[in-house]
C-alpha cells in the first residue's frame, strides 16, 4: 500500500487500524506520478498494480473499492497464480 501522506500519518493510520503490512510514503509524490495514479489536487487515485516476483505488471485494477478491496485482492491473486 502507498500514500501520498507523511510517513507520521501513514504509521498513525497503520497502528489504529493494526495494519499487518507496510504502507509506503510517498509526500512528495514520485511513485506516484511514475505509477500515472496522480490527479489533480495531488490526490492518487486508488488502483491496485499485481507485480510478480520479476517486477512485471500483470495487473492493473482501477476500480478498487475500500469495502470489496480485500476480497477482490484475494480473488485477483488466485486468478493470477500469485
């Protein structure tokens, strides 16, 4: 997972929602205008990019949904052979 917010503010989140992964900050937005997630306003927009083991895209989901997310995540990585 990645965010354009400050590292202070993704630790923040990632303990009062007792995350059990990283959360990469990205403040000054270069991943993710390498990505091509950036909109205007500097907000990224929520896509899941499947990246297998030799760092080729397999996947690109640009319709994530915060209350499917983790079910469709599954369902993806099953698809794919991850």
């Amino acid at each position: 997972m990645a965010s354009t917010d400050k590292l202070e503010k993704n630790t923040a989140f990632a303990k009062e929602n007792a995350a059990t992964f990283p959360i990469l900050a990205d403040p000054d937005k270069t991943m993710s205008k390498a990505y091509g997630v950036l909109m205007l306003g500097s907000f990224a927009q929520r896509w899941t990019f499947y990246i297998d083991k030799s760092g080729i895209i397999q996947k690109i989901d640009k319709k994530v949904n915060p209350r499917t997310a983790g079910a469709d995540l599954v369902r993806n990585l099953t698809t794919l052979g991850f």
